[in-house]
C-alpha cells in the first residue's frame, strides 16, 4: 500500500518534547503549525507528510534521532508477499522519490518479529525497488556505501512493514562538531531533549552546567538559543529529493540562517564547568567547531565549591542579572563509582544546588543503584522525575525547583 506520512523518531519517552520543539521550528522556519501527530509508541511521532515540515525537521530539530518519510506499507508475512506488494506499490507510484541513474542502499530495523532474517529482508525490498522502477522505465543501481538515497525498512508497531527514505540520511543526533568526546559522552540530542525538559528559556535564564566534559549541553543550549540549523556544513541526501523542490532555500549554498538571530541587547549566559583540564580543553575545541566560541565561558571547577556569586558576576559582565537560571548536567552514574561514593557525591551537588536560590536544576541520572542514590542523597523533592534512558541505561530525569 503506497503511504506518504512524515515520521519522526527519537529516544523513548520524548514524544512530547520533540513534538513542541517542532511545533516552535515550523512556526518560525515554514510559517505553520504542525497538526497533531499520532504518536507511534513512546518514542515516535508520525504526521502527514509535508515537503516543509519535512525540511525543517531535518534541518532544524535537535531532539530527534532520525526523520522519515515512509512511502509503503506492507502487512505481508512473508518475503514472496512481501516482495510482489512492494514491487507493485513502487511500479506505480508516480511521486518520483527516485530519480532515472540513482542508487539505493537498503537497512532494516526491528525486524525481529518478521519471518525472515535481516539480510534477506534487505535483498526483498532492494529487489522490489529495482525491479518495481524498471516496470516504470527507471534504472535504479545499488550502492551501500554512498546511495543518492537511503531506504529503511521497520516493522510498525501493528507488525506491518514500513519502507522509508531516511531524510536525514543517518543519525540526527551526529551534527559534525563533536570529535572530542571525552569520557562517557552525552549524545547530541539528548542534551537537546533535557534542555527541552528543563525549559530552558535562554532569554531569562542563565544556564550552567557544573559537570560540562566535552561540552555537550552548553554547546547545545547556545545553537538552540539562536535555532541554528543542526548541520554545521553539507545537506542530507534525503533533502535533494524532487518532493522539496517546492520549499524555497532547500537547495541554497551554504548553510541555512537561523531562525532566532541576535536582535541586540544581552544574550544568552551559559556556563560550562569541569575538574579536569583535558575535559575543558575538549569542550573549546568542539565549540569552535559548533560556531559557538566566545558564547559560553569555560570555567575550571570543582562542582561542590559551585557559587552563585561568581556566576552572578559572568552574567553581570554580559549585561543580565542572574535571578533565574537553570543548572543542568548530566553526573557521573556509577560506573566508576560505587554506592557510597555516589551518596557522597550527590550529597555534595545537592548541598552546591541550594545555594542557587530561585533557579531550576535538571539531571540525568541512569543505572538502578544510582537512581536510587541520587534520589535519597541530593537533598530535595523533585518536581518532575520521567524515565529516560542514556543509550541501553535506564534513567530518569529529575527536575528541580531549587530553595
């Protein structure tokens, strides 16, 4: 069955913050509001597809992990239903997704309930591509290493089979700066998200991350403030698709402006801090990959001695006051540390927290034993605690009203 649906995906349990971060990008990049979404489990959003809302999703959004656009569907069994389907659908699809001479690379996800392996799921669909184009007189070759377009087959959650062009071309979550990691990094995307879930607000708060090693969450909170665009050089194949030749600037040189330049006053205060000198040295030179030197200020220190009034002084020394802002990070869980360490650790960032009176705190704490410390050491009730898992770790977000 042809479909045309825009899919967006992330880390489970963040629907609604990648659905109100859309919403803000499409208002400002494509002047409209996206309709409600059907939310395809915890961690999927599906909407009609739309060439614009495509385009800023792809280019814009920070917190999802890949943007699709699913153009069949199958409820087949097996490969020989699934295979003579699949052909027909793309025989007479007349959307011309591909294009006379392109190439394809096909790859498959959570496929495990199907009757067939990966590799030949893969070989079906590719053969129904191929074979599907050429009834309608296209010649379609095969390149895994670098296809003009990337196909993805799933299964749904109803067990049918969706066939997709990856618009992003790969994971959203890779946006080119970060090639200093550090130790235990942070992906790109879930520092968006756990921004989203502090509401960070960069024209009233002021945002600190004690615990910043290569840079993850402050770099993101700057390129967020102004709504620049997730790709620091390049477009993703997905984009060169005809269907976008209707959004105007989708094929421009150069990178695509921001949707929340400077207007003049005061920006945005972000404060990275560490410890370790080699964390710091990391987290510049990723921000100056980002675009983002000279808009957070680094500082060497240990979490426990944090102070309000050296942070108060960076934000009078930028033009604002430091009566509201957010502490954000994302600690250390365990893996080097054991239980007591944890408490005494947590403890101590917590007794640091407080002296930030009036702010928010937001951390990301995984791993059973360290929730369950973090929980008893840090020293305050949560306002909000949500599951939120960092990779195959499960976790939570714990948000903070700080007095």
């Amino acid at each position: 069955m042809i479909v045309d649906a825009l899919r967006v995906v992330g880390t489970p349990l963040t629907n609604k913050v990648m659905a109100g971060e859309l919403s803000r990008i499409a208002v400002r990049a494509v002047r409209q509001r996206p309709p409600e979404p059907r939310k395809a489990g915890t961690g999927t959003l599906v909407y009609p597809f739309d060439p614009h809302l495509a385009w800023a999703a792809v280019t814009y959004a920070r917190t999802p992990t890949r943007v699709a656009w699913d153009l069949y569907r199958s409820a087949a069994p097996r490969l020989e239903p699934l295979y003579d389907e699949l052909a027909d659908d793309v025989a007479g699809d007349a959307r011309g997704w591909l294009r006379d001479g392109e190439s394809i690379s096909v790859t498959v996800g959570n496929v495990d309930r199907f009757a067939a392996g990966e590799r030949q799921i893969v070989g079906t669909v590719k053969n129904a591509i191929v074979d599907g184009c050429a009834r309608r007189g296209v010649r379609v070759t095969v390149d895994p290493d670098a296809p003009d377009v990337h196909v993805v087959a799933r299964l749904d959650d109803d067990g049918a089979m969706i066939v997709c062009v990856d618009l992003g071309g790969g994971s959203l979550s890779q946006r080119g700066w970060r090639l200093d990691h550090g130790a235990a990094p942070l992906r790109e995307h879930l520092a968006a998200v756990l921004l989203m879930l502090g509401r960070y607000d960069p024209r009233a708060d002021v945002l600190v991350d004690p615990m910043c090693g290569s840079g993850t969450i402050p770099i993101e909170a700057a390129l967020m403030a102004r709504g620049a665009p997730r790709l620091v050089r390049g477009v993703p194949p997905g984009l060169s698709r005809p269907a976008f030749d209707v959004v105007p600037g989708a094929r421009a040189a150069g990178a695509p402006p921001p949707l929340f330049p400077p207007q003049g006053g005061a920006g945005p205060v972000i404060v990275g801090a560490d410890r370790e000198l080699e964390a710091l040295v990391a987290a510049k030179a990723n921000a100056g990959r980002a675009g983002v030197t000279g808009q957070v200020v680094w500082q060497r220190a240990d979490v426990a001695h944090l102070d309000p009034d050296d942070v108060a002084a960076i934000a009078a020394d930028a033009g604002r006051d430091a009566r509201a802002g957010l502490i954000l990070s994302n600690p250390p869980y365990g893996e080097r540390l054991d239980a007591a360490d944890l408490r005494v650790f947590y403890g101590a960032l917590g007794d640091a927290c407080r002296r930030f009176r009036g702010w928010r705190g937001g951390f990301l704490i995984a791993g059973d034993v360290a929730t369950v410390e973090f929980e008893r050491s840090f020293g305050l009730r949560p306002a909000i605690k949500k599951p939120l898992s960092n990779g195959n770790l499960r976790g939570y977000f714990f948000g903070y009203e700080l007095s």
